[in-house]
C-alpha cells in the first residue's frame, strides 16, 4: 500500500529576507526541515535525508559559518535514523533514497545508507565536480562524499515504472534540483517540491528566494509547480513552510 509519511530532520532559524528578498525588514523565523517516508509495494523511498545529526551538538563543526546565518533548532530524535526507527525501520530498509539537491539539510543524512540506490539529478552530480560550480552552490561534500550507490538522473523519472512515483526536474535553486510527484490514487497527486518552492508566499507572489542559482531556470520550476497546483489540481507540499507544516499530518500519521 502506498502511503507518505512526513518526518521532522530538522529545524533552522534565520531572518525571514533570505525567503522574502521584497521585505522591508526581516524578522527571525523559524523553518522545518522535512524528508517523506513513501512506502510502496517494490520497496520504501526516502526524499530528502534532512540535518547531520551532529549538527545538533556541534553545528559549527559540522555546518561551519553557514551555522550563523541558518542557526540549527534541532532536537535528538529528529534526524532521519530515529525517524525511521519510529517505523520499526532502518536505513537498510530503504531501496531508493531521493536527494531533491545536496544542500546541507536535504543530503545530511545521505552516509547512513550505503545499501540504498540514491537517485539525483545528472546536472546536480556534476556541479559536485567541477570547482567552480562548487563555489557558487554551496554544497559540503561531508553531506554527499560518501562510498553510495548513486544513480544519475536526466530529466524525468518513473521510478517503479507504474506512475506512482514520477522525480522531473525542477532546476535553478540548484543546477539539477528535482521534485517528485506522488500519485496516491487516481486523479489525486502530491507534489513534494523541496526547494523549488519553499513557501505558499513564493509560489503565490512569483517570488525568489535569496539562494538561487539560476533565477531563470527557478522561475520556470515555479510556473511548473503552479500549473501543477492550479491547472492539474495537485497538492503541493511546498519546500520549507512553517504554516503548512502546521496544518499537515506528520508521522506516524500518513500525509495520504
């Protein structure tokens, strides 16, 4: 039985312009840092693997100067192997791991799971080599550097082949960012967007973050994730939205 689950991996702190460059002054606010559980007949997946755990006793010495601008809130039990330890599961019981992109708190958790298959955008694994890119992007290789199973992406993904689980690109927060559309039953999809969309606010006002990439390309995933909302009637689980993270089920309740 399919079913998605939304799991805490973490919470940051940090002025409120980073998400809403049009503010006149910024205030703190406070963000979840959500990955999503999907259980599936072919095998469990996991989308997005949130905050290293040892960012909770020692940010700086995991996340280093990023830790001062987007301040840690995260409290034991909520990084990815508790989450799914509330399940009765461990990592060896995820087939396939989805990186939506490799910033710090959504690939943190990505070395406890050697045995899964990580599946990324080709555009995203490759900015991890090219040191250029690397400057421009933000990524930490201690988040992804990891003996794992990888498997590179172009474009859209059916992952088991049956519609239910469908990963297309969603590029420009990042080179290769990608969503995934969940169909939980005919008629009725779920679109987990990760940071192509971090609030209700950005999607409703056309409005960018401070991080971005390629603000063209992220202008485009935007009208994607809108059309998706508005003309195909999906229900999107924006990126990081502290209101919807209110209102929504979270585990062990599922989201659908």
């Amino acid at each position: 039985m399919l079913q998605i689950f939304s799991m805490p991996c973490g919470f940051l702190e940090f002025d409120s312009k980073l998400f809403f460059p049009n503010l006149d002054t910024g205030e703190q606010f406070t963000i979840p840092v959500p990955s999503y559980l999907i259980t599936h007949p072919q095998g469990n997946v996991v989308f997005d693997t949130g905050i290293h755990c040892q960012a909770i006793h020692d940010p700086l010495g995991r996340l280093g100067s990023i830790a001062k601008v987007f301040v840690p809130r995260t409290q034991p039990g909520q990084e990815i192997v508790a989450q799914l330890a509330k399940f009765k599961l461990t990592p060896k019981d995820i087939r396939y791991v989805i990186n939506s992109h490799f910033h710090f708190d959504h690939a943190g958790g990505n070395e406890f799971f050697p045995d899964s298959t990580i599946l990324v955008q080709k555009e995203e694994l490759g900015a991890t080599r090219d040191p250029e890119l690397l400057k421009k992007v933000l990524f930490d290789p201690k988040d992804y550097d990891h003996e794992l199973d990888y498997r590179e992406i172009e474009g859209e993904l059916d992952i088991f082949g049956d519609g239910s689980l469908v990963l297309f690109p969603t590029h420009g927060h990042t080179p290769g960012h990608q969503s995934l559309r969940v169909q939980v039953s005919k008629g009725s999809d779920i679109v987990l967007t990760a940071d192509a969309c971090y609030t209700q606010k950005n999607m409703d006002e056309n409005l960018l973050p401070s991080i971005a990439f390629d603000e063209a390309e992220m202008y485009k995933s935007l009208a994607t994730l809108r059309d998706l909302r508005d003309k195909s009637g999906a229900t999107i689980i924006y990126g990081h939205d502290p209101r919807q993270w209110r209102e929504i089920p979270h585990a062990p309740e599922p989201l659908a």
